[in-house]
C-alpha cells in the first residue's frame, strides 16, 4: 500500500519521462516507435530491452523484466516503492507531504533503520580493529589465504578482536539501546554473562543485500573453536534464504552466467581471480528463494561446489530448484581440489576457464552420480538403472528435450535410442505422466472445446484468432530488434541471445486475454464493443482480472494509463509484475481490413465468455435458481455475441 495519494503519485510519475530516467542507467538508441538497448538486468549481446514513451513502460523480450519508472528504480536500485517515489520526487523538484504511517509501521520502519545503522556501525568498527595493534592475528590470516589489500578492503573484511564485548561497548558508545542490540543479531544479554558480543576472536565477512547495506554477517574463529565459521541470525534485515554472499557486486558483470560456491573465501577468491560472477549460498543448502534471485539476473548457473561427498549432495539438491526457477545449470569439476579457493591457489583462473568450458550438463551429472548406486555389471541392478534414468527423462515436459536427453543417454551407454525412448514411454504410463499430460495439452487448448458443429459458421475467424494469439508469444520470444508496431511474420524469428529467458508457454485462453487487454488498451474503441458482453469476472483470477478491473474503471475514465495500472503491482511478487509488463508490452500485429479485425475480436471474446461460463458451471449450484437465472443470462450475452454486428472503424 502507498503512503502517498494517487494524484501525487501521478505528479511524480508524469514528471520523470521514463526515457530520461532509463537514460541515465542504460544506453538507449530510438528504434522505430521505442527506445532500445541492453538489458541491465540480464546479460545479452544483441538489445532486446525496450523503453516505450508513449506508454511511459520498459520490457525487455529477453528476461522478461517491465515495469513503470519506479518499477525500475525499485528492481535497478533495490528501493522500495516509497523510496522509488521520494528519488523521483526530489529529481523532479517536488515536495512530498510526510508519510501517513500507522504507529506500527511507522515503529517497524524506525526499528528497520536502527538495525541497519548498527551493523554499518559494527563493520566499521571490525575493519578498524583489524588494522588496529589487535587485529595482527586475523590480518595473518587473511594474508595467508593469499588475500591482496584492495580485495580486503572491497570486501570490508574485518577482526573482532579477543575481547568479548568490545562491539558491545563501542555501540553503546554510539548511543544503542540494549533491545536493538540484541535484535541486531550480534550482541547477546544473559544473567550469567551479562552483555556480551556474538562473535569475538572472529575474522570477519560483512554479509550485504543486493544493495550493499550491510544486513549480517560471518564469522572464522581464530585457532581452535567451536563452530568454526559463524553466521548472523536471522533478524528484521537478514533472511538466510533470500540472501546470497557477493550478489551486491556480482549482479554487475558482463558475463552471461553466475557461479554458484559454497562458502565466503570462495566466492572472495573467485572474485580477485577475475570471476566478479560468483556468489555463493551462506554454507547453507540452496533454497526456492535464492534460485528466484538468481534468476533475477541470469539465466544459466555454473554449480562450483566443494568436491566432497557433502558438496555432491548439495549439487543434487540445488539442480532441480534452479531448474525449477527456469535456471540452466551445469556442474564444474573441482577435482583434485576441495573447493574453488583451493583450485585458485593451485591451478589458476586459466585452469578454471577450461573447467567452464568443460562443465558438465546438470542432468547427465545427475544421471552419473545415480550409476554410484548400481552395480552395472549385474543385469537386474543395470536394468532398474535405466529405468530410473527413463523416469527422469519422461519428467522433462518438452518432447524435444526428451528426445535430446534420450540420446545424450543413448550415446554415453552405447545403447539404441529406441530402447531407451521405449523405456521412458513405460516408466511415463505406469506413473501416470502420459495421462497427465494428455490432460494438461487438452486444458491448453482451452477450457470450452467447440466441435465442427458449435463453431461459428464463419471458421476463418477461429484461425484468424488463433494466428493472433501465437503472433503475439513469437514476436517476443524472437523479437527482431525492429519496429515493435511492424506486421508479425514467423519467417523473421531470431535465435535468442545468451542469458536469455525462454518464456514460459502459455494456454490459448491465456493468450486470448492478454490479446483483448493490450487490445483495449491501444484502442479505446474496443472498449466499446466489449462492455456489453464481458466484465473483469469473465477473466481467470489473478493477475488478468485484476489488470482487467483496472482497465473496465480507467476504461469509464476516458482511456487506460498502464503506467499507472502499474503502480497497484509494485509491492507484489516479481513474478505479477512481470505478467503485467508483458500484457502492456505486448505488440499486436496490424490487421489492416477491417473485416479480419472484426474476426479476430469476436473468436476472441467468444473464447473469453465461453471459459468464462464454464469455469461459472464448475463452481455453481445447477438447483440454485439465481445460479440458473445468471447463466440464462451469460447464455443469452453469448448467443448475441455470436451473431451481432460489431462496428469497428
């Protein structure tokens, strides 16, 4: 919810043209009707990012990134709607009223903040003891790690000294209460030890956010000790699973991939042997919530876990999240070293570039590390081998990913890759996966199937509406680089470019409704002819009826702003605010006749209205009378739709 009315939140939307604002972060050459470069938010070669001034939008086709002015400054900055709103207010030169915050919110926000100082303040002050008459021990051993002085210092890397409560004192010194203290994660209170620090006789790795606020941190004790390595507890700042160690300067690089480690002098080590592309996980397993950061910024993951018998695990149990994430991944050899720090030390960067040349596919690594639990030369235990690996292919929902992976199998085993396909059909049947997705391409074709005999007598109108719909899923899937407004031909598809996201595929009735959206949006007249047949029920909950309420009450108001429909999904998932930039961002191809055009709205919101009414049916209640009333009524809307006049210019 915005602390800030929506006529000021218009002001300041209206008063930062959102080509100026992009301007500043990204290069931008004017392409036909749009502004085009590359993506900040992904890496690429050729541009696919586009800046649109006339709806004040940006989408890129690549990553699927899109948004508002503010959507950008959140997403490129890491700012929150309010902070996104105030930066864009003080570049414009107005002034905001103070926030209309509850005591709660207004409480939470100031707690926020004092964390926030507290942890800066504690970095600080465990640099300064490091290069302080205390901190020889932990700069040794830095110095030993082979750790130059510039990459100390870019990483903030700090010593607690052997006191157990000089950050304690420091911080009161600066004027802390004891409860922010102890929430901050790094001092603790007890009856027996009174106050005391968390971490002492500890080098230190200050943990930041994607914005470089330093959130927590990680701790080596010096000599012997229990644990070993120490990280912050979670606080108010600091989800373990949502935070990734070096992401504040690897989502900078210029290459394509990211490099997933496991621990702090990893990715430390990676980064001063030039891979400003690694991250790594806090020592904890890989969870849903850093897949979906990653995917933020790349598309595909090299896994650089240690090379142990628990580092294969973690590989195991990290390759489906990020395949999941739509991520894809692939596995380096570590071998002889334990860990890539070690690698470093003793092969080199140039050793590891072969081994990113030379990674392996994370599925035939999966597949090589499940032979260890068979005997292959016992034909029963060779056998069930197989069949697990055909269960596994029978999984991939694409046939040509089957087929491919049915291959690779076939060609490292040397068996024929029929038997092996015979194998995945088998295992598919017996664990229902063929039904399943018997079941999911009959839904995809949409959820009111019509036969020969219920379609419109007109059936060029069914294939003009379905061309429609596809034109709009292969313009950006493969876009040109050229005029987003020029006519859709599948001849001019472009392969994608590296680190590019493969958009998700998506059912007919999804694509009619973002069809009829972005339709309505570009011409207010069509809002005309479809108010009397379909309302924002009519479409699937979530994100469509909701963007559709947006559209019906701007629609009443005399024309649709979706840069402003935008600001309603800024503190939602970034998943729904993508979906919402595609529907505004996509191109709708150009039917010139008339004719066609009317075609084309009528299947399209006769395939809207069907689904429409029999989702309607599913959930209602054939005794109930209002029910039957209301389905009269949609029957009745529906037979009209079928046989009136549309008049379109």
């Amino acid at each position: 919810m915005p602390y800030y009315s929506d006529e000021l939140i218009d002001q300041v939307r209206e008063a930062n043209d959102i080509v100026d604002v992009i301007g500043q972060y990204v290069g931008l050459k004017k392409t036909g009707s749009a502004y085009v470069g590359l993506c900040p938010f992904h890496n690429e070669k050729t541009g696919s990012f586009h800046v649109n001034r006339g709806k004040q939008f940006y989408h890129c086709f690549g990553c699927g990134a899109g948004g508002n002015v503010f959507t950008f400054l959140m997403n490129y900055e890491n700012m929150t709607f309010p902070e996104a709103v105030k930066t864009l207010a003080d570049r414009a030169g107005i002034a905001l009223p103070e926030r209309r915050m509850s005591k709660e919110d207004r409480a939470r926000a100031d707690k926020r903040s004092r964390l926030l100082e507290i942890n800066r303040e504690a970095a600080k002050f465990y640099f300064a003891v490091l290069r302080g008459k205390d901190g020889a021990t932990a700069m040794n051993y830095f110095r030993d790690r082979q750790l130059t002085e510039e990459t100390m210092q870019k990483w903030g890397l700090g010593y607690t000294g052997s006191h157990s409560n000089a950050l304690y004192r420091y911080l009161k010194g600066k004027g802390y209460e004891d409860r922010d203290l102890v929430d901050s994660g790094l001092i603790a209170i007890s009856e027996r030890r009174g106050a005391h620090d968390k971490f002492w006789n500890r080098a230190m790795f200050p943990i930041m956010d994607a914005g470089g606020k330093v959130i927590a941190f990680g701790g080596r004790v010096m000599g012997e000790g229990e644990p070993k390595y120490l990280n912050s507890p979670e606080t108010m700042i600091f989800n373990k699973s949502r935070t990734l160690f070096g992401l504040f300067l690897a989502k900078r690089t210029r290459r394509p991939q990211m490099i997933l480690c496991e621990g702090y002098m990893d990715v430390i080590s990676m980064h001063q042997n030039g891979f400003d592309n690694t991250v790594a996980s806090l020592g904890t397993a890989l969870t849903e919530g850093h897949a979906q950061m990653l995917k933020r910024y790349t598309r595909q993951v090299y896994l650089s876990y240690d090379s142990d018998p628990a580092g294969i695990r973690a590989a195991l149990r990290a390759i489906p999240l990020l395949k999941d994430a739509g991520i894809s991944c692939k596995i380096i050899n570590m071998q002889p070293c334990k860990d890539p720090d070690e690698f470093m030390k003793k092969l080199g960067p140039d050793a590891y570039e072969e081994r990113i040349k030379e990674a392996e596919n994370s599925f035939m690594f999966t597949i090589r590390m499940l032979e260890r639990d068979y005997q292959m030369d016992d034909p029963e235990s060779n056998t069930e081998f197989f069949r697990q690996v055909a269960l596994r292919i029978s999984r991939f929902p694409e046939e040509i990913e089957r087929g491919n992976y049915i291959q690779a199998v076939a060609d490292r085993y040397h068996r024929s890759a029929e038997s092996i396909r015979q194998l995945v059909v088998h295992m598919a049947s017996q664990e229902g996966i063929l039904a399943r997705r018997k079941s999911a391409d009959k839904a995809d074709k949409g959820a009111f199937s019509l036969n020969r005999s219920q379609r419109d007598p007109d059936e060029d109108a069914f294939a003009m509406a379905d061309a429609y719909a596809r034109a709009q899923d292969e313009t950006e899937a493969a876009y040109r680089g050229s005029d987003p407004g020029m006519d859709l031909s599948p001849a001019r598809t472009a392969r994608k470019g590296p680190g590019q996201r493969s958009q998700p595929r998506e059912t007919g009735m999804r694509q009619s409704q973002r069809l009829l959206l972005t339709w309505i949006t570009e011409d207010p007249e069509i809002y005309r002819v479809v108010k009397p047949y379909l309302e924002p029920m009519d479409f699937e909950e979530g994100v469509y009826r909701d963007v559709a309420e947006e559209v019906w009450s701007q629609s009443e108001q005399g024309g649709v702003n979706p840069a402003r429909i935008m600001d309603h999904f800024q503190e939602g998932d970034e998943g729904v605010q993508r979906e919402v930039a595609r529907i505004f961002n996509t191109t709708v191809g150009r039917l010139t006749e008339r004719t066609d055009r009317i075609k084309a709205l009528r299947e399209t919101l006769l395939r809207i209205k069907r689904a429409a009414m029999e989702r309607k049916r599913r959930k209602g209640n054939a005794v109930d009378p209002d029910f039957l009333t209301e389905m009269i009524r949609d029957k009745k809307k529906l037979q009209e739709l079928e046989h009136i006049s549309i008049d379109l210019k």
